[in-house]
C-alpha cells in the first residue's frame, strides 16, 4: 500500500512538471520588451528598414508588415527633389539595417548623407535604377535631356509601382530569408490590389474624350503614367531649375492650352503657385490640384502605424483618377468605393468590394 502511495506521487509530480508543446509560431520576429527598472532586456530588436517619399513608404510595408520596422525619412508636403536631410536623419541611416531610395537622382542629398555614416555592411538600393533602364529614362518639361538627370517619378505609374513591390519583397528577404513566406503573402495580396487599381485606371482613361488626355501639369511628375495610359503631357508650369516660370514661359503656356483646346490645367499642393491661376484665368479653363508623392487625408505612411485607410499611395492614385476624370470630361465615379486601405496594418482589407 506504501509502494502504491508512493508511484501515485511520483506521477502526480511529473504530470505538474511537464507542458504542453506551442504549435503556434508567429509570423512576426521579436521586438524588445520595455525593460523595468533593474532589468535588461535579451529579445532582440526589429530589423529597422529607412525610406524616403511617402509612395515608397507605404509600398515597402505593405510588404514589410510588422516584422520590421519601417521609417520614412522625407516629410510628407514637402520638395523631395530639394529636400536635405536632418541631423536626426543621419542617426536614422546609422542604425539602418537596409536603406531603400527611389534613385534616378531624386535623393541625391539623402544617399550622399547615408554613404557617410551608415554601417559598411547596410544596403543603400535604389528602386527605380532597377524598374527600368537606362534606355527607358524619360526626360521632358522638368527634366530636359540636356541636364542629364531623368524624370524619376516612376511610382505614378501603377505598373512600375508594382516593380516597386516586388523588389521590396526580394530586398526584404535577402535582409530577413527567415521572412520569406510572410513577405510572399503580402506580396500576393498587394499585387492583387495593384492590379485592380491598373484596370480601374484603363477605365477612367477610356471614359475620357480621346481629345481631353492631355496633360499641362505645374511639376512634370506624369510623364510615365502618361506613357503607359495613353495620355499626353502637353507641358509643365514649373521649370526644370525649380523656379517660377518667365512671362515669355507663361504666355506661352496660356497660348498651347488655348490652341489645344483642353478642358483643364492641374497643379499640386506641394508646388502652390499663382502662375497656376493666371494661366486658367487667361486660357479659360479650370483648375485643380493633383499628388505624386503627398498621401491624401491625415495619417501616417507606413502602412502599420496607419488608421485612415485612405492615406496610401492607392488612396493618392484613386484621388487622382477622380481629380483627372472630373476635370477632362470623364467618369470619376468608376473609382466610387475602390478600397484603398493598405492590405496591412490597422485597416488592412484584402478584398475590393468594388470587384
């Protein structure tokens, strides 16, 4: 009777010591814990990726998620062409683990800042030298040939936005392999979103009288869209040396708009100008701004700090087609309810209820 009292504790001590094994990993590496007063924290920290405009921004973690921390360094209104980083930036780009630019000479202030003080071993790559080629560079009102820098606003257009995707998803699994199925995933639904935008685009284009596509912008950031859409980019109101345009410059413009007869002349929030105005109030037309870098409403551009689902760079493209299409005679409600949220993150939506 002894020995059976005795067997019985011993099992009733090993079933309390043993537990059961997790089946549940998670798809998120570890981020450090707030250390309490007298401890130090072991878990290690997320890998730390830095952006620069807002559209490369919000791409880059629709396809990081929460396994790495993205930050942005060019401010949001502001002239990404003119921009020079802050001292704080250079503390950013230290502790780097990857840094990924736009490239075709958009940063150059930021990548000089970056090969000085960033770690040897951290990647500076640049999307938009590895999208398209040298012989597929486009220069034009803002970006003359003569000046040798192409125009890099490649992002604009949804297919080289889709380039933009999946080379962030190649760069972040070099970075992070043991991520590469979590990547693979956003990736797929992100690219799903990006296909939907493309052919809701080709709609509000063909609802667009064949005589209204044209395009006199205030800052020539549409040259590629233009191309891939069927659209033609008449002009630009700014100058390729970011000044305001002369009186010969402007009368000249007020003359183009009048002999091609288009409906409307579209500027930008980031570039206010009167010039804008002056040509629409002489030429007859109306006006309205558009964005190529500037994210609609309040909120944050990466996707995982972000609770308004209209503040993407799908949000930016859908705005436009809106702008666009009301503007030239199209269809602007072809775009009414698109899902714009990014596909991680606070409001993330994987399916397009307009679909």
């Amino acid at each position: 009777m002894k020995a059976f009292v005795y067997l019985s504790l011993v099992l009733l001590t090993l079933t309390a010591c043993s537990a059961p094994e997790s089946a549940v990993v998670s798809p998120t590496p570890s981020v450090t814990a707030p250390a309490t007063p007298g401890t130090v924290s072991t878990e290690p920290k997320k890998l730390l990726v830095v952006t620069t405009v807002a559209p490369l921004t919000n791409i880059v973690t629709n396809i990081a998620g929460d396994r790495v921390e993205v930050k942005g360094i060019v401010p949001e209104g502001s002239d990404s062409h003119t921009f020079e980083p802050r001292p704080s930036d250079a503390d950013l780009l230290r502790q780097a683990n990857l840094i990924l630019v736009n490239g075709l000479y958009l940063e150059l202030p930021t990548q000089k800042m970056a090969d000085s003080v960033k770690p040897k071993d951290t990647k500076v790559y640049q999307m938009g030298d590895n999208t398209i080629t040298q012989a597929q560079w486009m220069f034009d009102f803002s970006f003359p040939k003569d000046k040798g820098n192409p125009n890099p606003h490649l992002w604009v257009n949804t297919k080289y936005a889709e380039a933009y995707a999946k080379l962030a998803a190649e760069q972040l699994t070099a970075l992070d392999p043991a991520g590469k199925d979590y990547y693979a995933t956003n990736l797929k639904n992100y690219l799903a979103r990006l296909d939907e935008l493309d052919k809701v685009t080709r709609k509000v284009v063909a609802s667009i009288p064949e005589k209204n596509r044209k395009l006199l912008t205030y800052h020539d950031s549409w040259a590629y869209w233009a191309r891939e859409y069927g659209f033609e980019v008449i002009g630009a109101i700014q100058p390729s040396d970011f000044n305001e345009p002369s009186a010969k410059d402007v009368a000249g413009l007020i003359d183009q708009v009048k002999q091609l007869g288009v409906p409307a002349i579209f500027g930008s929030e980031v570039y206010p100008s009167k010039v804008e105005e002056q040509i629409a109030a002489e030429a007859k037309v109306k006006t309205a701004n558009t964005a190529d870098d500037d994210l609609p409403g309040e909120g944050s551009a990466n996707a995982m700090e972000n609770k308004n689902p209209e503040h993407t760079y799908i949000g930016m493209m859908v705005n436009n087609l809106k702008i666009i299409a009301s503007n030239l005679g199209g269809n602007p409600a072809l775009v009414d309810g698109f899902n714009t949220a990014n596909v991680v993150g606070p409001t993330a939506v994987t399916a397009n209820p307009t679909q």
